[in-house]
C-alpha cells in the first residue's frame, strides 16, 4: 500500500504516527507509575523504622533501611507457617484436580460414546451457577461430613477436577492432529495410554497455564479458608496476613512486610511464566 | 510399524466374533472395540461428573429446601414456607446493599474504558511493553488480602500516600475509607486500578487480531481516525469486550473479599455489598435459611442480567 501513496502523505502518516507514539508513552508512563507507586510504597514503608512511618512529609527511601520489621513478622507471627499450610493445600488438588480435568477433556475432545454431549453441557452448567449459591449449602455439607476446621473442605472437591479447566482444555486437545493417535491405536494403546503418552507430552504448554491459575487460585484464597477453618494453627497464609490488621493495629511497617513477603511467591512465579499467563487468559478470552 | 501391532488387533477381532457370532456375523468388529472404549471414556470423565454431583448438585437442591426453612446450622431445620423471601422484600439493608453492589459496579466501564486505552498504546509498537504489561499485571496475580492492606494504608487519610500526592497539587483529600461519601469511590478506586491487568491483555490480544488490511483500506476510503476506531477497532474487538463485561458483570455482583478487609462494610453499611451482607447472615448471625433465600434471588437475579447481556450482545456484538 504504501507504495502507492505519495512522499507528502508518507511524511504527513510519519509525522502522526510519532504523535501517537509520543502520546502512548506519557499516557503509558502515568498509568504504570499509578500502578507501582502504591507497590513502592509497601516497600518503601516495609523498611522503615516504626515511628517513620507517621513523619511529615514522608519519605520515599528511608534514612535507615531497617529489616526488623521482616524479622519480626517471621519469627513473631505465624507467616512462615502459612505458607506451609498454604502449600499443603494447594498443591495436592492443584495436581490432582488438573489430571482429574485433563482426562475427562480427553474424553470430551476426542473420544466418542453416549451421553457425551448431555454430560458435557451439565458440566458447562455448573459455571453458570453462581459460586454465591453454594456457599452455604456447601458449608453444611462440610459440617456433616465433619470436614469443618480441617484442610478437607479447602482440598478435597478441587481433586475432582474444574468444570472450567475441563473445557479449556477439551478446547486444546480439539487442535491435535489425530494422525498420532491413530498411529497409537494401531500400536494397541489404551486411550488411557494414548492420553499419557501422546497427549499430556504434546499438551504441556496448556496444562501448565492450567496448573498455574490452579495454583494462584489456590495460593490466594480467601474465602474458602475464612469460612472453613477456625484454628489459628491450620490458618492458610492469606488467613494469617489478614489477622495482620488486628494482630499488629497500625503498625503499617509490619502490616506492610507480611504484605510484601506474601506477594513474592507470586512474582517469582510469575517472572518465570510469565508466557503462560498472558497465553492462558488471551485463550480464556478468545473462547468469549 | 513392528507385527506386534498387527497381532494385537487380530486377536481381538476373533474374541470379537465369538462374542457375536451368535446374533450374526460382524465381519467389521468395530461395536465390541468401540463398546471398550466407552468404558475408559466415562471412565475418564467420572471424576468431574461425580464431583458435581457430591459438591454441586446435591449442596444446590437442598439449599432450595433450606431457603424455605428457618435454619441455624445446628438445630434441624424448620420448615417457614415463603417467610424468608418474605422478609427479603422487607429488609432496608437488603435495598441499601443491592444499591451498594450495583454503585461498586460503576467500576467497569471505567476499567474498561481505561484498559483498552492501556491496549491500544501499548500496541504503537512501543519499546519495553514487557516492562508496562508486568507493571499493569502485578494486581492481577497478587493476593486480595495483600493489595486490600496495601490500599487501606494508601488510603490512610492522614499518612496515607494519596492524600499526600493530593496535598502537593495544594487539594485537601477526603478521610476516605472513613467517610460515608467517600468509601464507595474509593473501593472503586481500589477496584479499577486491580483490574485494569487483566482486561489490558484480553484487549491486547483483540487488538492484535484486528486485521491491518481493514485499516489500510478505510483509509484509502478516506476514512477518519475516529471512524477507523469506532468501525474497525470497536466493531473489532466487540467479542471481547463482550467477554469481560459478562465475567466483570457477574463478578461484581459477588464481589466481597475486599471490602470485608478494607472497610468492614462501613462506615455506617455504605459499602456492605449483597455478598458480604450474605456472608455475615449466614455465617455471623448463623440465619443460614434466610441466607439462602438471598443466594437464590442473588443467583436468579445474575442468571437473569447474563441473559440480558447474550440477547443484547446481537446488537452490537460482531463475529468474523
């Protein structure tokens, strides 16, 4: 196209494009300092002697760096021990709940027997259900379990795998040329071979988006652990950070260093995938 | 491919006929092998159906009965008839709560409007979009409880960060989260800011699917920037907007975590949303009858405006 247009109009599109760049830059600029500034600010008060935090005006970089207030909140409060409980948590369902998921898309995507667009749609059904209406119910069923106060009601129900898991990923397994699995079935592999061997090795991109918000789902809950547990030494990371408010009142340097530790898995988490993020929601999105 | 693999299916094809010979000859051999398979397929797929119906649909139906019944979570449950929607209607903090969710909803066409605005300039082919898109990310994998601690004490009205950046530009701020009026604006604060990662990179991917053609042909049409933009841009990427603002839609109307954290639902209930109005019902003042009842007309009341949505999106939602 370009080819067609004339110098003049070339110099004109040239001259407008770099306004629009300019402008995307201050516009880009104000809106990521809005989003680190409050983060800074964490940091900022995390290392700050106690008292400092209420000096007028406040300063950005403290005079003293001070690591007390990590210190503190690491051997005082129960942080540490959280995480593990959070760990503990999340990983089994996470894990187990993501293979539950993976073969029942398997057999949605790829596998034909009666039934299965009935049982697919009931399945696509429950993500209609608003989670609201089972909150309470849910609740009493756990209590006539006996699941209340333990890690069972946080760990078990994901196990069975997630309806919406189940159909991102019968989405993906839709895209994989048969060829190879057809192959397989002349070899005499199982499906459930088939979909070890062939499948899940051809599909690792995706189950480990999957696996990450499975996680990060896991890892940030609130709710479930505030409705389920009542003893403070089964308490999940997110429960512990929120007694934080009461625990240390207005001690924001503490309050902020809990804050700040309990974000760092995350980050980690997320400098390292950050790929399968982006992908995992653009997929999400895509199905819209 | 080795003659193992022609043997296995051999074999299994003269079990095949034995099986079968008595009603006819099956020459094909197919329906035994298929039968087989059907077996590993509802094998595969019993976990999510079994788990549906041990935490999905049996917690559901009873908590139809339950919504009919005074229930306390101890005692057996006594059934009221319609006396829970009954008092629904009559609640004032039922009303002050619905106008409270739907005012924190006022959040999402300002997120959206933002978001796409953050899409559009990171996709001029900037230098270090990684470094913008990570930096409008961050909310979007951080913890609620962390972020909603981190806005409280930027919200502090008298050390807090914000109220000081208004101090430099000579503007008194608000005691925010403290003031009636001003609660409510700032949760939407806290919420559009949390958001935007998200939307930014649904709206980016949209943008990307645009296709350049379209642009160069309405401009050899003489076309305006704005007419490219609202024809091909917002024509576009309608699916995807249409996306978040179903999901956006029907999370707020459940939103709850944060305000619990931020405000308690005060001052003076100003933003206690349905779900946290819910909550406590169910779980501070154990009514977990009535508490149902809300779930249900929450529940009905959202499967309603998605609906809504999907019937208007014919308007003005266009699909390749």
């Amino acid at each position: 196209m370009a080819v067609v247009t004339n110098s003049s109009m070339n110099r004109k599109r040239n001259k407008s494009e770099i306004m629009n760049r300019a402008v995307a830059y201050v516009f880009l600029i104000i809106g990521a300092l809005i989003m680190t500034v409050p983060f800074l600010w964490m940091l900022s008060t995390s290392l700050k002697e106690p008292g400092l935090v209420f000096e007028m005006p406040p300063r950005w970089i403290p005079e003293n760096i001070i690591w007390d207030n990590y210190k503190v909140v690491l051997t005082e409060s129960d942080l540490l021990g959280g995480f593990m409980n959070t760990m503990a948590v999340t990983l089994p369902p996470t894990i187990v709940g993501l293979f539950a998921s993976a073969i029942a898309a398997y057999a949605f995507g790829r596998m034909d027997f009666p039934g299965k667009n009935i049982f697919f749609m009931a399945l696509l059904a429950t993500m209609m259900i608003p989670g609201v209406v089972l909150m309470v119910p849910s609740f009493i069923l756990y209590k006539y379990l006996g699941w209340i106060d333990s890690w069972k009601p946080l760990m078990i129900p994901g196990m069975f795998g997630a309806a919406g898991t189940v159909f991102f990923l019968r989405q993906f397994f839709k895209t994989i040329p048969s060829e190879l699995e057809d192959a397989a079935k002349m070899d005499g592999l199982s499906p459930f071979g088939i979909f070890m061997r062939i499948v899940v090795p051809l599909s690792k991109p995706a189950l480990a988006t999957q696996a990450i918000f499975g996680f990060l789902g896991g890892y940030n809950d609130y709710m479930g652990p505030l409705i389920y547990l009542n003893s403070p030494e089964k308490y999940t990371l997110q429960l512990v950070l929120a007694t934080f408010q009461d625990a240390y009142n207005a001690e924001w340097t503490l309050i902020m260093a809990g804050s700040v530790l309990a974000l760092i898995p995350t980050v980690i988490l997320f400098f390292f995938a950050q790929r399968y993020f982006i992908e995992g929601i653009t997929l999400t999105g895509m199905k819209g | 491919m080795s003659s193992s693999s022609y043997l296995f299916p051999r074999k299994r094809e003269s079990n095949m006929t034995r099986s079968l010979s008595l009603k006819q000859d099956n020459p094909i051999g197919a329906k035994r092998r298929f039968n087989k398979d059907y077996v590993w397929a509802y094998l595969f797929i019993s976990a999510p159906i079994v788990g549906f119906m041990i935490f999905g649909f049996i917690p559901l139906s009873y908590s139809v009965y339950i919504s009919f019944t005074k229930f306390d979570g101890f005692n057996a449950p006594d059934l009221n008839g319609l006396e829970n929607y009954r008092l629904l209607f009559q609640d004032p903090l039922i009303w002050k709560t619905t106008v409270n969710t739907f005012y924190a909803a006022l959040g999402i066409p300002i997120g959206m409007v933002i978001s796409l605005g953050i899409a559009i300039a990171l996709n001029q082919k900037i230098a270090g979009i990684n470094f913008f898109r990570t930096a409008f990310f961050l909310p979007t994998i951080s913890s609620v409880v962390a972020l909603t601690l981190l806005w409280k004490w930027v919200f502090n009205s008298d050390f807090g960060i914000l109220n000081q950046l208004l101090g430099y530009a000579g503007i008194q701020g608000p005691a925010w989260l403290n003031e009636e009026n001003w609660a409510m604006p700032a949760m939407i604060i806290q919420g559009v800011w949390g958001g935007l990662g998200f939307n930014m990179v649904l709206y980016l991917a949209a943008l990307q699917g645009v296709p350049a053609t379209l642009y160069e042909a309405a401009e050899m049409d003489g076309a305006s920037k704005w007419q490219r933009f609202r024809y091909i841009t917002v024509a576009g990427i309608s699916p995807t907007t249409f996306f978040i603002l179903v999901t956006a839609i029907i999370g707020a109307l459940q939103d709850f975590v944060r305000f619990r954290i931020m405000t308690g639902g005060g001052p003076n209930f100003s933003t206690m949303t349905s779900v946290y109005y819910l909550f406590e019902n169910a779980f501070r003042y154990m009514n977990m009858g009535f508490a149902s009842a809300m779930a249900w007309v929450l529940g009905i009341v959202i499967m309603i405006i998605t609906l809504i949505n999907f019937l208007m999106s014919k308007r003005w939602v266009h699909y390749e």
